[in-house]
C-alpha cells in the first residue's frame, strides 16, 4: 500500500525524532527522485508528491549540526550514484577524526620508512610526522564489524593506560569459554589444539593429520558463542588450508558472530628442514600474513602469532592489531613440553618481538605467550621485564593446566576422607 503525504509526515517526524536524539556523527542521505523500487517513474507507486513531503520534511525536522548532516541527491535510491554518495558519506564520517587511537598508525621515523619498503600502505601524512591509516585501509569491511573492532581496542587501550594487563585464553569447550568470561579475560580464542587438549592430547596435535583444523573451529562455534555474553571470540584459522578459499572462510566466521582471526594452527611452531620445505612448497608463514591481511582489510580484529622479529614486521605491515610473541609449546603439567626457552631468555624475545612489531605500528598491541610462561607468576616475570609489552595470552595455561589442578586435588581430597 502507497503511503500517503500525512502518512509520511508522521513517519518523517518519528525518524528525526530518533536522529535528533543520537550522538553519534550522522550524514542522512536523501535521494530525490525516490525510496522505493516501487515509487520510480512509471512505477506503480509513483507519487512525487508524497515521495516529496516525506524528504521535505526530514529535511525540515533533522536539526542539523557539525555532527549531523542532511544531503539530498538527484538520484533514486537504486541508482548506482546513489550508492557511490551513500559510500563517500560513509568514508567522510569515518576519516574527520584520522588521529582516533582506536585506528592504528604508523611512525615516520627512517628506521621504520627502511621497515616498509617493498610494501603498499595506503597511508596519508600529517604535520606532525605521523603516518596514519584511513578507512580505506578496510576495503572489505562492514560497517558494523569495523565498529566493533574500534571499540574493542578501544577498551583495550583504555585498560593498558590504567596500567591493567590485557589477558586472552584459549577455549577447547563451552564451559572453559564460559567461566574465562566469569573471570575477567579480555579475549577469548577458538581453535582445534583446544579441543585436542581438552581430550587429554598435547597443543602439537592441532598442527598433525588428525583432523580439519578449521572444520573443527566451525563446530565449536556452535558449543561456545552461545555461552559467551559479551567478551570478544575470536577463531584460530589455518591459513595454509589449500582445501579453503580464504575470502569466504572469513566471512563464513564473520556471518558466525566471530569477532577476529588468530594464526593457528601456524607452521611458525616448525623448524629446521621440515619448515624450510614447507615454505618453499608454497604452504609456508606467508600465507597466515596473507590471511591476517585479509581479515584486517575486512575489519576483524587480528592478533596473530609471531615467532621472531621478522614475522612481528610481517604482521604488523599485514595490520595486525595485536601481534602474540610466542615462545614455544607451552611447559608444566602432564603433556606440557619438557624443552623450552628459559624464562630470563623469553624477556629478550619478547622484547625484541615487540621492538620490531612498534619500528611498523607503534600503537600495536603486543601480548606474550608459551613456553615457560605458564601460569601468573611467570607473566608477571615477563611483563616486569620487558616494555611496551602490554599482557599475556594463555592456551593450556588457562584451560588445561588450572583443569590439571583442580581435579587432581579434589580427587585426592575425597579419598583423603576416611570411613571408619
């Protein structure tokens, strides 16, 4: 049924009722020569006079500001300019605060310049040196899932400059995820060495035969977003699956309701011969930088692992939010490794994870993880240690080891009670 012209006077009012009330920043568009597939020229609803007094009187009762624009356009709303203007507003709203911290920047200084050559960054300069990312950094991103990536850093860096750290687990099951929550953590993380885990195998087995890796993060999905209120999950994705094409996986987990992508399973956990031929076989760490990439030109928030200060760059010229310095299969508890890195010798790799991923980005967040950096007391070594290293991520020390724990002790105090 066609609206009529006091129909759409009732209805202008009540949409610039709602905006008048909004504070956020606002650019209504208007196009003149219809709303509707039906309402064009020669349509069936074709009435210019109440098409005219509902743009009218929006025009009339939107009470314009710096923050709340009116634009009207000669177009109908199907006509490809129309689309175009709807898509420049949009752009024009995103980039009048280019120096938000919520957006990541890049410093000017030369060793940074030396950093990215050889790599495209669609970057505009300021006056004050600093190289800062537009929205067009995120080509591929809904409105929606970049708004909420902003506002996850956003209270992330919010808490770092309380001096609180940022604390991310790992979840093989709906109750691991569900009381990490009740807990406090910032982050939570699905993917398939959880689930091996929690079966009573070692993290390795995420990076062997034994299943679909990304298979297995789509069915915990199901197991845990539904217990999860209001922390961010993200999903670990096996960016060298050849048997996946990496634009529809991630917009398959974005459809989901995942929140970002992390770098796992990752042959970043080889060495020696193995990785090496790996790499030259074309399933190689490029093609997890390649996936970050994409997921970050899509709005996810990202937060891959980094083994050395090369791949930090790598990830941080990808556009990494948050780079994981990570220092081996994690020790301690019954399949935990027994060969690792010292913790006095983690300091030094942390550190120097973090010096390279800040030469890129300097607001990047950088978190630590694995080896012997097992439990608090371990962290608390590192991020004692080291600077602009602003918390520590857990897997097995957050899920596998506290279960270890728990269990044993209370088995051993119900056969400690004595019956007679």
């Amino acid at each position: 049924m066609r609206t009529t012209v006091d129909e759409n006077k009732k209805f202008a009012a009540f949409i610039a009722d709602k905006l008048n009330k909004s504070s956020s920043k606002i650019v209504v568009c208007l196009p003149q020569k219809g709303v509707s597939a039906l309402d064009a020229s020669e349509k069936p609803f074709y009435d210019p006079e109440a098409t005219g007094t509902l743009l009218n009187e929006l025009q009339r009762l939107i009470q314009i500001n710096e923050d709340r624009q009116v634009k009207t356009y000669p177009y109908h709303i199907n006509d490809p300019e129309f689309a175009k203007a709807l898509a420049d507003s949009f752009m024009e709203i995103c980039s009048k605060n280019p120096t938000d911290s919520s957006l990541p920047q890049v410093a000017s200084c030369e060793s940074s310049q030396d950093l990215r050559k050889g790599h495209d960054y669609n970057v505009s300069s300021s006056s004050c040196g600093t190289l800062t990312y537009s929205p067009s950094n995120f080509p591929d991103a809904r409105p929606e899932t970049l708004q909420r990536t902003q506002g996850i850093l956003q209270q992330l860096r919010d808490q770092i400059s309380k001096g609180l750290p940022i604390v991310g687990a790992g979840a093989g099951t709906g109750i691991s995820a569900k009381f990490e929550e009740a807990g406090g953590v910032d982050l939570i993380v699905l993917y398939n060495s959880g689930r091996f885990r929690m079966a009573g195998r070692g993290s390795l087995a995420g990076l062997l035969p034994f299943a679909d890796a990304n298979a297995i993060v789509l069915e915990m999905a199901n197991e845990v977003l539904p217990v999860v209120k209001a922390v961010p999950v993200l999903a670990g994705v096996c960016g060298t699956d050849p048997f996946r094409r990496m634009d529809y996986f991630l917009k398959q987990l974005e459809s989901i309701g995942f929140s970002g992508v992390q770098n796992f399973p990752t042959v970043g956990l080889f060495d020696g011969n193995f990785r090496q031929n790996l790499e030259e076989t074309g399933m190689g760490y490029g093609l997890e930088v390649q996936m970050i990439a994409k997921a970050h030109k899509m709005g996810f928030l990202t937060t891959p692992y980094a083994f050395n200060t090369n791949e930090a760059v790598e990830m941080a010229k990808a556009g990494a939010d948050i780079i994981v310095a990570h220092m081996g299969l994690t020790t301690s508890g019954s399949i935990g490794a027994k060969t690792a890195v010292s913790l006095e010798e983690s300091v030094l790799r942390v550190q120097a994870i973090a010096d390279a991923a800040h030469a890129i980005n300097p607001n990047v967040i950088v978190l630590c993880h694995g080896g012997p950096i097992s439990g608090p007391s371990e962290a608390e070594f590192i991020l004692k240690r080291t600077k602009g290293v602003h918390g520590f991520y857990g897997a097995s020390s957050m899920e596998r080891l506290p279960v270890e724990q728990a269990i044993t002790s209370t088995v051993q105090q119900y056969k400690s009670i004595s019956i007679k």
